[in-house]
C-alpha cells in the first residue's frame, strides 16, 4: 500500500473516530444530564471516578501494549498473522489477572463508600472488572479489523454498544433508582456485551466468504481466530513480543499519567466523593472537544506513521516520498490542533460559568465549577499538541528508544504524583489541572525535541506548524478581551436575554477568529479540504 493510499485510509479512519466520539460524549453528556436530575452526585463520583478507573486500568494495562505493537508490526510484510493471532489472546489471562488483583485493592485496601449513600458496592466492583475482562475477548478482533482498514465495523459496535448502555441506565434510574450501583454496572456488562457480539458476528459471517477471498483476508475459517500452533513455527513472533513488552512497560506509567488525577483521588482522599464526583463532570465537560478531535487523531494518525515510517531508522534511511509526506502531514496536523486549542483556551475563559449553569445549574456553577472549567480550556490546549508529537514520536522509536524513554515517563508519573498531591491540598480541584500542565509541558517538550532532532538533517521543517500567523493571534487576543468584558456586563445573573447577548457577542469573535484562519493558515485549509472533509462526504452519501 502507497504511502498516499495509507493516508487515505489514515483520514477515513479519523472521520469514522471522530463520529464514533462525537456520539459517545454527546450521549454521555446528556445521560450525565439526567443523572445530575436523580442521583446523587457522591454516587457520581464513585461511578465516574473509582469505578471508571478499575475498568479502565484493567483494560488499558491488558490490551494497550498489544494493539500498538501489534498494529505497528503488522505494518511490515515480516510477519505471520498466525504468530499475531496467538499474541493477541495473551490479553485474556493478562486481563484475568489484573482482575483478580485490581478487585483485591478496590475492596480491601481502599475506603468503603457509606452504603446508605452509595449501595451495593462490592458486587459493583466484581461486575466493573467482569465486565472489563469480557471486552478482551472482543480485541483480536479489534486489531485485525485495524489492520485491514474495516472502518465501519468499530462504528457500528460501539454505536450499538453505546445505545444499549444508555438506554438501560436511563430505564434503571427512573423504575429503581434504589439499586443504587447494580444499574450502572448493569449498563456497563450491557455495553460490553454488545460490543463482543458484533464483533463475533461480524467475522464468523465474513471469514471464509467470497468477499474475504476477494480482498485476501489471511484467516480462512472460524478457527483461525483462535489460538493455536502450526507445526514448524514458533508459537509467537518473539520479536514483536518484546517490542509489546516494551510498550507495556511504557502504557503502565502513561496510564498513570493518563488518569493520575483520579488515582490520587482514590489512593490518597485529597477530595471527598461528592467534590470528586462535580471535579470528574467539569473535567469530562471541559475535554469533550479533546475527545472529539484531538483523540480520533492521534489514534488513527499513529496508525498512519508507523505504516509510513521504518521503526528506529532515521529520516535519511526512510523512503523520501514517505518522509516527505510524514513531514508535511504532521506540520499540517500540528497546526490543526493548535488552532483548534488556543480557540478553546480564549472561549473557554469566558464562556464556563455559562456553559456550567446550562448544563447543571448551581451544583456546578456555584462553588469552583467555572474555575475548574476555565483551567481546564487552557489545559485542552496542551493536550492537544501532546497528543500529536507523541503519536509521530512513538511510531517513529525504536524498541531500544521505546526502552529509554520508559525511564522518562517513570521520572513524569512520580513527579507527576507528587505534584497533584502537594498541589490538590493547596489549591483543590485546581491542582490536579495545574499539576496536568506541568507534566503535559515536559511530556511535549521531549516530543518535540525528538522530532527536531529527526528532521535536522532534512529539508523538512514540520515544527513550523506550531507557528501561527500574527494575524491569527491578534484576533485571539482582542476575542479574549471583548469576551470577558462581556461576561461581566452580561452573564450570568441578569436573565436569558442578557446571557443570549453574550453568546452573541461569542459568536462574532469566533467568527473574526474563523475568517483570520481563513485568510492566512492557506496550507492548513488545504490539507483539511483535501484530506479530512472528503471523507466526511463519503460517509454521509
């Protein structure tokens, strides 16, 4: 496959995820609406925080290492989709593991939630991981549907998956409320379930049919899904074995980095269940743009690298055209993201009181609601750009480089630790989102150190892209005046009309922001033209 086809099937699969998380958070966003309605927000934070975080842990330490060394091995003409196959189902007894230990520390070695509160909590616990160790069994699948760019089969499945979680939680709530934790662990099993089952079904009606031979599937029938050794080859490729350990050495302390707010939450009780039960929805409100693009990116433009790129080989040893394409799409990309970031940054300032009292009215715009959110849109913003330097970064690695920087993201995770902690008892909810951009800043400093150093002996100069045009941020900067002066003239205590005027006074300031993108990032609208928006088309004939 040509290195443009790659980045044809690079921007499908971004439009796909896009839409995929688009219909995640506008459904939790509206589910999470509801609930505020019904329940009360100490069972919030123990269903957002602890719970989600078991689940999360478990899959993320059972499955993460495997899908990026294997999507990336699989790459290379060197391997045997057998060996990969084998591979894959060492997450189902890693994940049972994980299991036993997880549930161990959730139950006995972390503070009980009062029951009369927050009912049912132990069997809670045991469904959370069961159900997390079933969607393992969905994952080998997952990665061959990667593989062989069968972008409509993840969409469908968590749609479905989705729309059955949801469905049963709002059910739930209203006929038996009193169930307390049964109905989101129910919700989530219901999830999961449904996830397993269009993947399963999906590839027992397709392998083996005309179309698998048409398109030279490399599984012939039902039974090359499992495990299995075929005489005269090794039971694994221990090549790509040790680059998934590797990775798995490294996806231990990103997941760390990843959810370390809520680690400390739960491990050190710096915030109580109610105050992290109103931090986890502010935080999930103020990363929905985050997980609507910037996400979707990173996971579907790794994939584009490490097909495009050699592992471990420097720029001079690649194939020019590709090096050249990898360049320019991650210049384009890198600007991308920062337009969309610094336009969070400046809205988000003065548009987060607002935005909380629609959304939940005083329980999170009384108190420090609107504060978290505000920290929380300038924090977007380096996620952002983190989220693309570091898929180039860890496409581009080699395993010995992988190696080394293990022991970077070993000194980011204690120090990330320690900063939230001494932080969050200084500054409360704040700290953690202080203590979020500090790490972000070092993780995005090392990427982009790495890349300079990549490129320095070529023409290409991709780091450009987080130059934007002074045009751009001169609209910015009056956009972010005019908006706060209208926040305090307007919103949020004046009535509807008042606060209609204020969004008014938003909507021309983005407006002035969008025409300066237009007159000077040209590069930028061509790439979007010409690679993403096709495929949005597509998908709607």
């Amino acid at each position: 496959m040509s290195s443009q086809e790659v980045l044809k099937s690079a921007t499908t699969l971004v439009s796909y995820n896009v839409l995929i998380q688009v219909m995640f958070r506008v459904f939790t966003f509206l589910l999470n609406a509801f609930t505020l309605r019904f329940v009360s927000k100490e069972l919030i934070g123990v269903v957002n925080v602890r719970l989600t975080l078991l689940y999360s842990t478990l899959v993320f330490l059972s499955r993460e290492a495997f899908r990026r060394a294997c999507l990336s091995g699989v790459a290379g003409t060197n391997h045997s989709w057998r060996q990969v196959i084998n591979l894959l189902w060492l997450m189902l007894p890693l994940g049972v593991f994980w299991a036993v230990v997880l549930i161990s520390v959730w139950l006995w070695l972390l503070e009980v939630p009062d029951p009369q509160t927050v009912p049912y909590y132990g069997p809670a616990v045991v469904l959370f991981a069961l159900s997390a160790v079933l969607e393992l069994l969905s994952e080998p699948l997952y990665v061959l549907a990667q593989a062989h760019l069968f972008l409509r089969l993840k969409v469908v499945a968590e749609s479905l998956g989705m729309l059955a979680k949801g469905s049963l939680t709002v059910v739930l709530i209203v006929v038996a409320r009193e169930w307390g934790l049964y109905v989101f662990s129910a919700a989530d099993l219901a999830y999961t379930v449904f996830l397993v089952l269009c993947y399963v079904v999906y590839f027992v009606r397709f392998v083996g049919s005309k179309e698998a031979a048409r398109v030279d599937f490399p599984l012939h029938s039902v039974g090359d899904l499992l495990p299995r050794r075929v005489h005269g080859e090794p039971l694994f490729d221990w090549s790509l074995a040790r680059l998934t350990w590797s990775f798995f050495k490294q996806s231990f302390l990103k997941q760390i980095l990843t959810e370390g707010e809520r680690y400390v939450m739960t491990f050190l009780n710096v915030l109580s269940f109610g105050d992290q039960g109103v931090y986890d929805i502010v935080s999930n409100l103020g990363s929905m743009v985050a997980r609507f693009i910037f996400l979707p990116i990173e996971e579907s433009f790794y994939i584009f690298f490490a097909k495009v790129l050699k592992r471990g080989r420097d720029v001079r040893s690649q194939i020019q055209e590709d090096a050249a394409m990898a360049a320019e799409v991650l210049e384009c990309l890198l600007k991308l993201v920062l337009v969309i970031g610094l336009i969070i940054s400046v809205f988000g300032y003065a548009y987060s009181h607002l935005a909380l009292d629609i959304y939940g009215g005083s329980l999170l715009s009384v108190g420090a609601g609107p504060t978290l959110l505000r920290w929380y849109s300038c924090y977007v913003l380096l996620l952002a750009v983190n989220g693309v330097t570091e898929c180039f970064v860890f496409a581009a690695m080699s395993k010995e480089e992988v190696d080394k920087y293990n022991f970077v993201m070993l000194a980011l995770s204690v120090s990330f630790l320690l900063l939230s902690y001494m932080l969050t008892w200084w500054a409360g909810g704040v700290g953690f989102i202080l203590a979020n951009c500090l790490n972000m800043g070092l993780r995005i400093s090392h990427s982009l150190f790495y890349i300079h150093r990549y490129f320095q002996s070529s023409q290409w100069r991709p780091l450009r892209g987080l130059l934007p045009s002074p045009l751009l941020l001169l609209a910015l900067a009056v956009s972010a005046v005019v908006t706060a002066l209208s926040e305090g003239v307007f919103c949020c205590d004046h009535g509807w009309l008042f606060r209609l005027v204020h969004i008014g006074v938003g909507g021309v300031c983005l407006l002035c922001v969008l025409a300066a993108v237009l007159l000077t990032e040209t590069r930028l609208i061509q790439f979007v033209r010409t690679q993403l928006l096709p495929q949005y088309r597509k998908k709607r004939t």
